[in-house]
C-alpha cells in the first residue's frame, strides 16, 4: 500500500495523494495502462536484486519507470520504491 506519494508524481499521474495513502497504486491508478504496468513491474522485482525498468507516457510525457523491491535479499519484497524519471526529449 502506498505510504508516501510525492506532489510532483501526483501531479504527472493525476493521483491524489490524501485519496491514494493506505491503498495499492494498481486499485488507485486513473488508468488500466499505468496499474497493469505496476503491477507487472512489482511482480518482477526482487529484493536485493537490480531494479526494474520500463519506459511510461503520462499524457504524452515518455518517463522512465524505475522499481526496486526491498525485502529479504531474494525474496519476496515487503516494500518497493518506484521513482519515474522524465525522459529527454532534446537531443542538444
């Protein structure tokens, strides 16, 4: 369950925070494409192991989706960060 969210994730992904905090983001996502892709994301994240990376466009703006899992090394996470890093559209 989300305990933290950002005002500038809330902003992007149009998830209110204060309506978000104590639910799962798949049951809170304002569209099936976002909690599909967390929820594949979370299942492929391991604790201790690398993150997870996918590539998301909130209202046409490409973001990278990084997820880590934090939990007993190799095991089932107990709790993931997820940070979306804004892709660069200028090539200069």
């Amino acid at each position: 369950n989300i305990v933290y969210m950002n005002s500038v994730f809330e902003e992007m992904s149009g998830i209110r925070a204060d309506a978000a905090i104590g639910q799962s983001l798949q049951a809170v996502a304002r569209d099936q494409s976002l909690a599909a892709l967390t929820s594949d994301t979370f299942d492929r994240a391991l604790s201790g192991g690398d993150p997870i990376v996918d590539d998301f466009d909130f209202s046409g703006t490409s973001y990278r989706i990084h997820v880590a899992g934090f939990g007993p090394t190799g095991g089932s996470p107990r709790c993931y960060v997820l940070a979306a890093v804004r892709s660069d559209v200028s090539n200069g």
